[in-house]
C-alpha cells in the first residue's frame, strides 16, 4: 500500500511558475513509476507526466512539454512537478499516482496507475 498526498496548488497568473509535490509514505518508494494526471471541470482526467525510478525516463504531455519538469527525490519519497509559463487552460485538479516499476511501457493511462493522491486544485487566470 502506498499513500499518496499533493501539496503545492493554488491560484496564480498566466504566465507564473508552481510546483506542486507529492509525498508517498508505505512501500518503497523507488519501486514505483511516479505520474502526474490533471482533471479540469466537465473533462476526463488527463496524463500530465511520468517519471521512472532512475529519474532518467521522463515523459510529458504534448500540451505541457517544454513548459513542466517533472522530478523525484527518492531519499525523500518526493515527486515534483514544476510547472512554468502556466495558461488557464492548466486550472485542473493535478493528481500523482503511483504505478508498479515492473510496468514495460510509459504508463500514460490512469488505470496502468494503481495509487491515487487526494488531489490539490490549480487555478491559473489571465
């Protein structure tokens, strides 16, 4: 079991920075591929980014590529996400989850994610 807790949102200008972390407290922490999905209102929860043990396997959305850096601090059982030039179209409520680091492909889907935080809500205004 994994428990999963975001931190770090809030409201902020287009064009401003956030970084939003992710505390996982149970098993080990380096045995999980880490990911960032958002969810705005009215739409389906989307993949944001991934990140495997090593740190070296990263992967982004298209719409954030360029824009957010994802990172983990395995001492720290931390996952990061730091998110520049934000726009509106970033308001969303931003998830981590946790998938098995057994995973062979880039787990972009929710459900290849077997651990879910509680959420922390981004709100970005023009």
């Amino acid at each position: 079991q994994v428990h999963l807790a975001e931190s770090g949102g809030g409201l902020a200008q287009a064009g401003d920075s956030l970084t939003l972390s992710c505390a996982a407290s149970g098993r080990t922490f380096s045995m999980y591929v880490m990911g960032w999905f958002r969810q705005a209102p009215g739409k389906e929860r989307e993949f944001v980014a991934t990140i495997r043990w090593s740190g070296k396997t990263l992967f982004y959305a298209d719409s954030v590529k360029g824009r957010f850096t994802i990172s983990r601090d395995n001492a720290k059982n931390t996952v990061y996400l730091q998110m520049n030039g934000l726009k509106p179209e970033d308001t969303a409520v931003y998830y981590c989850a946790a998938a098995p680091s057994t995973i062979a492909t880039i787990p972009l889907r929710s459900d290849e994610y077997d651990y879910w935080g509680q959420g922390t809500q981004v709100t970005v205004s023009s």
